[in-house]
C-alpha cells in the first residue's frame, strides 16, 4: 500500500528542520576553535573541545522532537548538553549556551525560559568583564543568539500545538459528520420498519389464534402479512435508494476538496444543469471510486474532472503499474451498473503517460 504525506507529515518535517537550523547555530563553534587552534592553543584542549561541541550537536536536535510527540523531560540529555555547553562557555564561546536554552525551553514554563535566558547573558557579561574580556559586539552576540534560539524554538512548537489541533479538530468534524448521517438513516429505517413489523407481529398472533377454529381466516390474515412484507420491502429499498443518491454537484466539490488536501491539485469543470436524476447519480458514484483509486493506487499530482453531454471524463498524471493493467474491482463493478443503465466505462492509461477514466451515461 502507498503511504502519501499529509499536508500535517509535511508542516512536521518543515518545524522540525527549522528548529534543527536555529539549534545548529551552535556550529560556528568548530570555526571557532579552529581560529583558536590558529592562535596558539594547544591540539590537545582545540581537539576537547570540538569533540565536545560535536556531542553537544548530536543529541541537541532531540529534545525537541520528544516535545512535539509529547513525551516527557529527557533529563539525560539536558543534564549533558547543559553540562556541555557551561564547558565551552567557560572557554568564552558563545553559541553553545543559546542552544541549550532552547532545548531545554519546552520542557519549562515560558516565564522560567525567560528567565533563564536573562540570567545566561547576565552571567556570561559578568564572566567576560571578570576575566578582563569585555567585548560589547560578543556581548550583544550572546544576546540576540539566546532571544532567536528561545524564541523561536517556542514559536515553533506553539505552531506545532495549533497545526495539531486544527488537524484533529477537522477529522473530529467528518467523523462527527458520517455518525450524523448514519444516526439519520438509522432514525428513517426505525420510523419505517416500526409501524410495519408491529402490524405484521400483530397479524401474524392473530392467525395464529385463529387458525384451530377458521382456516379460512387465517389464511386471509397471511394473504394481509405477505402484503404488508411486500410493501415494507418496498419501502425500504426506496429509502436505501434516496439513501445512495449522492448530488453530483456535492460529490464534485468534496473530491476535489479530498484531493486537494492530498496535494493532488484538482480542476473541474461541469455542466450539470441539463442531467437527468439518475444520470447524476450514476456520475457521483464515478466520480467518488475515481477519487477513491487516485488516492490508493496513483502518484497523482494533478486530476482534471470534466462533465460535458453526460460524458465524464477524470485523468490523472499518477499513473502507476504495468500499462496492460486491468481496472480496478471497484471500477469494474461499477462499469456493470453503467452498461445496466445504458452507458459505458472505459478505464486505460493514455500514451502522454496519463490514466484516463471516461463514462458516458444518457444525459
């Protein structure tokens, strides 16, 4: 089965590499040292501590990760970087503390981020203007790495919380949407089949009673009960067949909506004014398993739906498998259900390396 990334996959993998970005500003260090290298410290201590700034950037990028699926604190992890990055920041380097600032961000509340913060860069000044080092551009550095690193680690997983939400809130809202309607059609089939069973049970003890003293009556109360079945019968294939009849114009507009939502970029262009009932429901019913065979079993980027004369015709550019490939069972179902109506099915891939699939009903 093709696995296809939701717009949410995507808006995910874009929040978590961003973050990775702001938390690798950190790798400037590595220059860092080198400069230093360069200046006379010694290989051994350059050699230290760009293998510490290495794990330091290795296990930064996962806190942030565990935040956004909603794990706990990863205690280790900060306890390690935390320790990391007061090492080199003793060493005057700057673009560790940041980072762990912002890694350690999610886990507390925003009034202690800041906190932090202010006293991080409190701190790192008091230490440069002890060790005789005060240099303003390296202060204001430390400043604006800590408020872009803090921030926007927040920013992002606050986008990340309402994306979330905002997903959710909308399959809580179709699933509300199918229970609405199957609590519909429950309801019409209960007032329907009510009323009749009653009267059938009802005839049925009847001649049941009467059946010892007056065969003659009993027979005519079952001639009544095999009518009232019938009549039920009939009812309820009415009620399942306005049950299925989808509006043509609704089912156009809720595929594309499907597949835009799938990335698949859809046009439609429809003339359906002039379409019998039955046709139109006959073309929703396409529409809908052609949607449905897009989404499992293409690559789709782009779908053209067009209605003309009570021909549809529905392409797409995902084709996938062997050109000789059958149609689809649900299409191939559907093709007997045209024929019976009059019309014709055609389902193939076409030679600009498209799938088309084309349905002509009487219009």
């Amino acid at each position: 089965m093709m696995w296809r990334a939701t717009k949410l996959d995507k808006l995910r993998w874009l929040i978590v590499y961003s973050t990775d970005a702001i938390l690798l500003c950190s790798l400037i260090g590595y220059y860092d040292w080198y400069v230093r290298w360069e200046a006379g410290v010694p290989l051994p201590a350059v050699v230290t501590g760009t293998v510490l700034l290495l794990v330091f950037n290795v296990l930064a990028t996962r806190p942030f990760r565990v935040a956004m699926r909603g794990g706990s604190r990863p205690a280790a992890i900060l306890a390690v970087t935390g320790a990391i990055s007061l090492v080199l920041a003793g060493f005057g380097l700057v673009w560790a503390m940041p980072a762990w600032l912002a890694t350690l961000a999610p886990f507390v509340r925003r009034r202690t981020a800041v906190v932090l913060s202010v006293l991080s860069v409190v701190a790192f000044n008091l230490y440069v203007g002890l060790m005789g080092a005060f240099v303003p551009p390296l202060i204001l550095t430390q400043g604006l790495l800590t408020a872009i690193s803090v921030g926007g680690v927040l920013a992002n997983l606050w986008l990340w919380e309402v994306a979330k939400e905002a997903y959710e809130g909308q399959e809580a809202r179709s699933r509300l949407a199918v229970s609405e309607e199957r609590l519909r059609f429950a309801r019409d089939l209960n007032a329907l089949l009510g009323q009749s069973l009653t009267d059938i049970a009802a005839r049925t003890e009847n001649a049941s009673r009467t059946l010892p003293a007056d065969a003659g009556a009993a027979a005519e109360e079952m001639f009544a009960v095999r009518d009232l079945a019938r009549q039920s019968l009939r009812e309820v294939r009415s009620v399942v067949q306005s049950y299925r009849a989808v509006d043509l114009d609704e089912m156009l507009a809720s595929v594309r909506a499907v597949l835009e939502a799938a990335d698949v970029r859809c046009t439609v262009h429809a003339e359906t004014g002039t379409l019998a009932p039955e046709a139109r429901t006959l073309l929703a019913a396409v529409v809908r398993e052609g949607a449905t065979n897009v989404l499992k079993h293409s690559k789709a980027e782009r779908c053209t739906i067009t209605i003309e004369d009570g021909v549809l015709e529905m392409s797409n550019d995902g084709l996938s498998g062997p050109v000789g490939e059958h149609m689809p069972n649900g299409l191939a179902g559907l093709a007997q259900r045209v024929r019976a109506a009059g019309g014709i099915l055609e389902a193939s891939p076409t030679h600009e390396g498209h799938y088309l699939l084309r349905a002509a009903v009487p219009a």
